[in-house]
C-alpha cells in the first residue's frame, strides 16, 4: 500500500520528536522535509500549500526497540489516514476513507481489511511493555 496506517503503540512516550527536540531542531528537521518535498506530498504527490511533518518508525519486536527511519512531509489527508485512530476520534473518518482508496487505487473493502491488519499489528506491539527508542536517523544532522 501507498498510504498506510502508522499506529503508534500506546506505549511509546517518545513517539513525537517534537517533546524530545529543542524547538530549533525539529523547526530543522522539519523544513528539511519541506524542501525535499518541493511542495508537494511525499505520499500521494499531490501539490498542497501546506504540508505537514511525519516521523517515521519501525518496530523491532526482538529487541522491544521503535526505530525512527525517515521525516517526511505529507499532506493532511494523507496525514490523516497515517493516523486514523486520532482521526475516528474527531469524525473525520469519512474523507480519510475516501482518500486512502484513491491514493491505493482500492475498494472500501480493501479499507477494512487494511484497518484490521493494522489493529492487530497495534495491539501485538502494545504487548511490549516499554519501547526503546533508536534515534540514529538524527546523526545526519548533527555530523553535517
Ligand atoms: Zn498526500
């Protein structure tokens, strides 16, 4: 799938860059995803006039350790989709619904099947306890 679910496990305190950066830092981080973009969502393609910043993480189960691989700049439809349990909570499931079989080229069905993967991948790493966290990605900018 192009446009995916991103469930963060509930117990991942570290999940938002922005509580663990100095403003400056994610204000740099996050404009360098903008300037990558050119404008338009990593995701989708689509050209927007605003784009959002969105962490991406993997999960090693083995090691109970969440990876942060990429900072990418995605439109807020695409924004919403990636984060569909925030966006169920604020009734505005109906749009994400439709953008995520555009942007898949897929049917509601698909949809449902894609969410309940998804939830069952959420409810599996919601069974570590307490996430590492590996921020290696960060030394880019930092070495720079
Ligand atoms: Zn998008």
């Amino acid at each position: 799938m192009k446009l995916d679910f991103e469930l963060v496990p509930d117990s991942c305190w570290y999940s938002n860059l922005r509580s663990i950066l100095s403003r400056a830092q994610w204000d740099f981080i996050r404009k360098d995803a903008y300037a990558r973009a050119e404008g338009k969502c990593m995701i989708c393609g689509r050209k927007v006039a605003r784009l959002e910043a969105h962490e991406r993480w993997t999960y090693n189960m083995e090691t109970e350790t969440q990876i942060l691989t990429d900072v990418i700049a995605v439109c807020h439809l695409c924004h919403s989709v990636i984060h569909i349990g925030r966006t169920q909570l604020v009734g505005d499931e109906d749009r994400a619904i439709k953008h995520f079989c555009f942007v898949n080229k897929c049917t509601y069905a698909d949809y449902i099947k894609a969410l309940a993967r998804a939830n069952e991948l959420h409810r599996k790493r919601n069974e570590v306890s307490e996430w590492k966290l590996d921020l290696t990605y960060l030394k880019r900018y930092i070495e720079e």
